[in-house]
C-alpha cells in the first residue's frame, strides 16, 4: 500500500474526540497504524525503563492504550457496519500489526516488573488504582509474560493466528449472508410475509430485472419469513440457507464454509490455554470470570435445565397441538407466532405500527431522563459512516455534556448480523482535559420504506432497551481511568447485567404507554395490549430458555475438551448436547456451529453461558425496582452509583452487594420466566 504524502491529513490521526468518519479512506487505516504503533511503541519502551513507577506512570501507559484505541477502533467499526472490499482489505492486514503490538505489551516483563512494584511499595491507596495494578498484573500473566524461549514465540504466533482466524469467521459468515436471494415467483410463497418486507423484495427483483420478488437472508426478512409465511417450503428454504452459512452443506456448500476455521481457532485457544498452564480454554477463561471455576459454570447450566426442561416439553406439545402435526424446526418460530394469537390474542405485526422507531427512542431516552436524571439531544454531525447514522448528546440535567451516542439501526449489506454496543471514547480524566466516553449503538432494524418510518416489532424494542442498557453503562461511569471506566474491566459473565436489566422496563405499562404510539394516529397501545405483552414474557419461556441452555453447554463444554477437537467431533457434541437440554432437534444438514459468530469470532468463547449468568443479576437488580417502585429515584440512583458508575473498578459481586446489600438469588429469573410462581406481592 502506498504510502500518503501528507500524513497529517490523515482522519484517523486526528486527535479530535469524534472519528471523521466519512473522510476516512482504505488507503488511510494502514499508515495511520503503523505510524501510532511505532509512536506508542517507543513511548512504552521508555515507560519500561521508568526507576520509580508511580500513579503518573500508570496513568501515561493508560495513555499509550488511549491512542491505540483512538486509532484502531474507528477501524474496527467500520470494518463492522461497512465492511466492503478495499475496507477490509485495509483492516486484515492491519490485524498482525495490532496484535503483535498488544501480544508485545502483554509479555513485557519490565512492565510487568513494575506494576508489581506498584503493588508492594504501598504508595498506590485509591482503590481504583489497586484494582488496574491487580488486574494488570493478572493480564500480563494471561498474556504470556511469565513465558520463555520457544513457548513465549509460540504464543505470539497463535495469538497472531487466531485473530486472523476470527476475522475470517466474521467475514465468512458476512458475505455467505450477503449471496444468498431466494426469487420467489408465486403469491403462495409469499403468502402472510409482512408487506413491508414483500415489497422491498419486488423492489429488489425489479432492480435486477426479474420478476415477482427476490428476497435476501438479511435478518429482518429471515425473521419475517420464519414467523409468518404460511408456506411451509419457503419457510424450509430459509431454515436451510440460514443455518448451512458458511458451511460444507446447504446452497452455497463449501463457499466461505467456517468448518475449517472452527477446528484451527479451537486448536490454537486450546494450545494457548495449555502454553499458559491451563488445562483447558474453558479454564483460562473462568479465570478472568465471576464464576469461580468451571464445574460451577457447567452446574449452573445443567441447574437451569433441569428446571426448565419440563416447561419446554409442555410448550412443544401446546405447538404441536395447535398445528396438528409433529412440528420441524421450521415450523417452531411460525406455530408459535400462531400460539401467540390464539393463547394471548398478541401479534407483532399488529403491533409495528405502535413502535415507530423514533417514537420509541423518544420514549427511552424519556425513560433515561426520569430513572438516572439524563437528557440525550440529538446533534448534527457531518462525519458520519452512512446517511441514515444519527448522533446524540448526552447531558446532566444543569446541560453539562458527559458523552455521547452514535446510532446505526438499519439492516444493510456489509454489516454484521446482530445489534451491539462497543466503544467510541473511553471516559477519561487523567489528562488535562476530560475526555467524554461515546458508544456506538448498532442494530439490524428493517428501514424506512416509501413513506412508511421503520416500525419495530416489540421483540426490537426489548434488543433496542438492552443495547441502550450496554450503552448507559459505558456512558454513566464515574471512573476517571479509562482501562475501568463503563465496560471496561468488568468481568465478562456480568457485563449483560445493565442490558438485561434494562429490557425489563420495555414491558412495563408506564413505559409502553411513551414508547409505543401509533405512528399515524399518535394513539397509544390499548392498555389491555399492555397487560398482554406482560404476560408474554412467561409464554414459550421455557423454550426460549432451553435453546439459550443449548448454546451455552455447547460453547463451554466444547471450549472444555483436553484434546484437540475435528470437526466431527464439534457437531457431535452439539448433538449431545441438544440430546441432554434441547427439545428440538434440527436435520442432519444443520451447521449452526459455523454462523456461531459470538464464540468464534467474538468475545463470548467459553462465555456464552455469561448472558444465562448475568440474567440472574439484572432480575435480581429488577427485582429491587419492583420492591421500591419502578421509577423510585432513590432505587435508580443507587443502581447507578453501585453499578454502572464503578464500571471494572469493582469485582462484580462486590458491586452487586453493595447494590442489592447480599449475594445474588436465582428466584427473581425463574419467577420472571415462568418457572416459579410469580409473587403476586410484587409491585
Ligand atoms: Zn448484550
């Protein structure tokens, strides 16, 4: 890549706290790297050498990772909501130089050297300052430092692989994703799809000058075709394109299949584990974790099962009872759609029109405002990735801006399936200017279409509340170090918690009396509408909670193994896992293993069970609101000071107890699913 004549101009090497997102260019990523790589590397040779470590060397290093960061996660977002060739060509080459940088800084042993200094000499008494050191020192030890000769190589080299490997996953999946249409030329196909989606697809037939309609495996039409297409053979179509992506079966078998790289990126996390003396990747990753050890996890799983498993089974026979017939899984999303009419009399799509997207963001961040006392005001901003990204202020009551959001809602190719938060800005008050900590929020909404605004189905609401949960908890945080500030630090089995937590407010009467209005007639959801999506959170519960069961066993059992694991052997395990908590099986041809993108390509590996986990947090912490009254001031500012203001700077059992004054129960869960009797003395 050739190098940029002027380097200054790169956007990527502006110190403004905003990315110039539209003006950063491929050509951009790679000099703007390599020049902050080498920069930083320099600084943190000069940090290795320090005499006297102190709270002012700590708070340089926390500046080295700031400008890394400053650089490289405008990058990776892109590279997540606009991934296109030269894009991503930019960011995979990029991804061995940033690696190598951060496998470099964790086996440094002069800087590991000192952050025990800074342990035992005792000059270190706030806190937050002795919880950097200990994690840091923690960190060093999971990143190889204590390793030698050979091994210390080797683990660079797999580090160096598996990144690679997981971007690949990503990327795989994206475009096995993207090639898929499925050209539909009779009515009887199409049959009860939601309009909206029928005419985006003869929209997109017409544009490729064919008849009837063409539709896409984005994620709102594979939702809409499972749950409403009344034809069973499209529905199948679907089911089979959606789960043989990125695999050796199905339309495109052997295109972008994953099975490769699911077995390298097993062997390489397991042959880390063992450099670092562990004995499995499941056991490395505990040590990071809030449970405490393996067997815990695995007891929590089967627990879960257990008690659900029944409740499931039920399910499953009211579904099959409905269609009258042994159910495929194809069938599940569609019957239960149907159960839903017929048991509460609810329908999403009836529902859309009160859920206009702007309608409900005003009735969340109104939400915010009265819970944590917060304003979000949208500002103009021209830098943005994509016409339809909006950009939020966010404020104290006395007008005080403490950060800031940038949204991205649409579905759209080149963009990662799913809805996330992840890191703009850091909060950060050790320079001498405070930088504001900004979160994007990312989900795959279905757009506006003609003159209709998009209108979200109430299960969009609820992913929208839990992103905005992961968004206030990195925005809110009072933790001036920016490796503990918001998310940060937070062990990964509790980090779900504000999300989750937050989910449960999109169910509550006051909340849905603001978020959901018609988006014609500004009339709001008929109160009887109200008690029954209340009472929808039990219904199919139990299914609902198996398959979360399945995903979570499956990730940390697989990520168990002491030995090195085929591909066979992974789809074996998947059976008998399904065998052991699922009530349904899917065909042979199933490949679900190779879209599992939140264990293969994202942080969740041996940490899928941490959603399950954080679940029994953010009841528990629900339950509190419902004890005290769901907009009780003082309820939510102590949440907000014990939880998602201490970011990593607490252990998150302590933040929890200093929230809810004991350990965490598991009743509050299993009352909010179903599995136990409600306390009807519950507010
Ligand atoms: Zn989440």
């Amino acid at each position: 890549m050739r190098e940029l004549t002027e380097i200054d101009g790169n956007p990527l090497l502006d110190p403004g706290l905003r990315p110039r997102y539209a003006d950063i260019r491929p050509e951009h990523v790679e000099p703007a790297v390599r020049r902050i790589i080498s920069e930083q590397s320099a600084q943190l040779d000069a940090l290795s050498t320090a005499q006297n470590p102190d709270v002012a060397w700590l708070a340089a290093l926390e500046a080295v990772y700031e400008a890394v960061n400053h650089v490289w996660s405008p990058v990776s977002h892109l590279n997540a909501v606009n991934s296109s060739g030269e894009l991503r060509d930019a960011y995979n080459s990029c991804i061995p130089l940033i690696t190598n940088f951060y496998t470099d800084l964790g086996q440094n042993r002069a800087l590991y050297d000192r952050f025990a200094t800074l342990r035992d000499n005792g000059d270190a008494t706030d806190p937050v300052v002795r919880q950097i050191v200990r994690l840091g020192l923690r960190d060093f030890e999971l990143a190889g430092v204590a390793l030698e000769g050979t091994a210390r190589e080797r683990y660079k080299a797999v580090m160096q692989g598996l990144a690679e490997c997981q971007a690949k996953f990503e990327q795989n999946l994206m475009d096995a994703t993207d090639a898929f249409t499925h050209h539909a030329l009779s009515e009887h196909e199409i049959a009860d799809i939601p309009a909206d989606i029928v005419e985006r697809a003869a929209e997109f037939a017409r544009e490729k000058q064919l008849d009837g309609w063409l539709l896409r495996l984005d994620p709102p039409t594979y939702q809409a075709v499972m749950t409403h297409a009344s034809d069973g053979n499209i529905r199948e179509t679907f089911y089979r394109a959606w789960n043989t992506r990125a695999s050796d079966a199905g339309p495109n078998a052997g295109e972008w299949d994953n099975g490769p790289l699911i077995e390298e990126i097993l062997a390489l996390r397991r042959e880390a584990a063992e450099l670092l003396g562990f004995e499995s990747y499941a056991e490395q990753s505990i040590a990071t974790k809030m449970a405490k050890s393996t067997d815990e996890v695995v007891e929590f799983l089967r627990d879960l099962a257990s008690r659900s498993k029944d409740f499931a089974i039920e399910e499953l026979s009211r579904l099959e009872r409905l269609a009258d017939e042994p159910l495929q899984p194809w069938d599940i999303a569609y019957f239960s759609e149907q159960l839903k009419e017929s048991e509460l009399g609810l329908s999403d799509e009836a529902l859309r029109p009160y859920f206009p997207l702007d309608g409900v963001l005003k009735g969340l961040f109104e939400l915010a405002e009265r819970l944590f006392e917060i304003e979000l005001v949208e500002q103009t901003y021209e830098q943005c990735w994509n016409d339809t990204v909006r950009y939020y202020s966010l404020r104290k009551a006395n007008g005080e801006e403490i950060g800031g959001l940038f949204t991205d809602f649409f579905a759209r190719p080149n963009k990662r399936g799913g809805a996330w938060m992840d890191v703009c800005s850091n909060h950060s008050a050790l320079g001498k200017t405070r930088q504001l900590p900004i979160a994007h929020l990312v989900c795959n909404f279905s757009a506006p279409f003609g003159e209709t605004p998009s209108l979200l189905t109430h299960n969009d609401v609820v992913t929208l509340f839990h992103e905005f949960g992961h968004s206030i908890h990195h925005l809110l945080t009072e933790v001036e170090w920016p490796s503990l500030a918001g998310i940060n630090g937070v062990a990964w089995d509790a980090v779900e918690l504000p999300s989750q937590f937050l989910e449960n407010f999109a169910y509550l009467p006051e909340v849905l009396d603001s978020i959901g209005r018609h988006y014609e007639s500004n009339e709001s959801l008929p109160p009887e509408v109200m008690q029954k999506l209340q009472r929808s959170r039990t219904f199919l519960a139990g299914l609902a909670m198996v398959r979360q069961l399945e995903f979570g066993l499956f990730d940390f059992l697989l990520h168990s193994a002491e030995d090195k694991q085929s591909l066979a052997q992974v789809h074996a395990l998947m059976d008998k896992v399904r065998n052991e908590v699922a009530v349904i099986y899917p065909p042979q041809y199933n490949r679900f293993a190779n879209s599992f993108s939140h264990i293969f390509a994202g942080g969740y590996a041996a940490g899928y069970y941490s959603y399950k986990w954080a679940e029994v947090l953010a009841a528990d912490s629900f339950a509190a609101f419902q004890e005290a009254g769901h907009f009780d001031r003082k309820t939510a500012q102590h949440f907000r000071a014990s939880i998602l203001a201490v970011g990593g700077s607490q252990d998150a059992i302590d933040a929890f107890v200093a929230f809810r004054g004991r350990t965490p129960r598991l009743e509050p869960l299993l009352e909010q699913s179903g599995i136990l009797p409600q306390d009807i003395n519950a507010a």
